[in-house]
C-alpha cells in the first residue's frame, strides 16, 4: 500500500485524466484526488460534482471503508470514522 504514492500512481497513463495531489491537499474537482499511502491504508478522496466530498480507505488487513467529510484530503480521511456512501 505505501507504494502506492501520489508520485507513483501518476506515473500510470490509465490515469492520465486524474490530476493526482498530495495528501494534505483538498480536492476541488471530480477529477482532482487526494491520495495518501501508508504500510497501514490507502485512502484516496475526491470532491463530486454536487460538492459533497468522498472518501475511500483499503486497509492492509483488506478491509475497504468509505465515508463522506467536508475536508476532502486524503490525510484528513485517513483517520476519520467510516460514514458510507448515501444511496445515488
């Protein structure tokens, strides 16, 4: 999971459409994503159209959390409690 940087993932051309930013920073954009790594989790957060903000977590153990936030960083999301996602 820690391999899976910001740096390395945009270095994937299947991912070319994605601006990619660091952990720290907000998404703005559907196509902006925050990305933090660690040995632990991977969480990556995106800010949708409707401006809700959308977060995903995979931890090392396999285990896949989502949640909604109003801070759409990554390393916000990293460390807050899973919320789901609301029906579409």
């Amino acid at each position: 999971m820690a391999r899976s940087t910001r740096e390395r993932l945009a270095d994937d051309t299947e991912l070319e459409d994605i601006l990619l930013i660091d952990p720290d920073q907000g998404s703005n954009d559907p196509e902006v994503v925050s990305v933090f790594a660690t040995d632990q989790a991977w969480t990556g957060t995106t800010r949708a159209e409707t401006g809700d903000c959308f977060w995903i977590r995979i931890e090392a153990q396999g285990r896949t959390v989502l949640g909604t936030g109003t801070n759409c960083s990554a390393e916000e999301a990293s460390a807050a409690e899973p919320s789901g996602w609301p029906d579409p």
